[in-house]
C-alpha cells in the first residue's frame, strides 16, 4: 500500500486491516510499538527508559531479535538501491506497480528468494 507524502508504515499497516493470520510471528522493529493490541504473535525489541535501564535478559532479547531482523533490513536496503521508495517517483503512475514486481523480482533473484 502507498500513499502520497510522509507516512509511517506503522500507520499504513493500521490503516489497510490486513488480515495477518495470528500463528505467523511478526519480528518487528521498535517503531512497532503497540501492534500487538492490533495482531496476536507479535515480537519487538523491549525499550529502555531512564528509569529503567535494560536488564541482561532484555538485551539478549533484542539481541536475538536482532540477528533475525538483519536479512529483511538487507532486503530493504537491496530495494532502497533502485531508488522508487527513497525519492519521488516521477514515471507514469499506470506503470508503478509493475516497476514494484520488477524490483521484487530482482531484489529476490538476488537473494533466491
């Protein structure tokens, strides 16, 4: 889902109702934070406040969470290269969702998705 300007995904997630079937587990980042009132099965780094730092097992946690959630920031990053979610798309609009499945394809060719 896109829409015009500045939007959160967290935000684009809410607003679409996907329906996310609740056994899948959702490793998030923190930007995420309260999606699991939203979706069951939902898994996101424990933040810290001032109050109350980080206990050992919180850190092992995000850690954990971590090293699982680095092959989709690589994935996005590999899509970020081409450049049609980081500046303005400036083709003809009839053609943007099949420049996507382009990407896509290529993005997951790489990777042998």
């Amino acid at each position: 889902m896109c829409c015009k300007g500045s939007v959160h995904d967290f935000k684009l997630l809410k607003d679409s109702k996907l329906p996310i079937h609740p056994k899948i587990t959702k490793t998030l980042d923190s930007g995420y934070q309260g999606i699991a009132k939203i979706y069951q099965n939902c898994e996101i780094p424990i933040k810290s406040t001032k109050k109350k730092p980080l206990s050992r097992e919180d850190k092992k946690h995000n850690s954990k969470l971590t090293r699982r959630r680095i092959f989709v920031e690589n994935v996005i990053r590999r899509i970020k290269i081409f450049r049609i979610c980081k500046e303005t798309y400036r083709g003809k609009h009839k053609n943007y969702g099949k420049i996507w499945n382009i990407i896509a394809g290529l993005v997951n060719l790489r990777y042998a998705i």
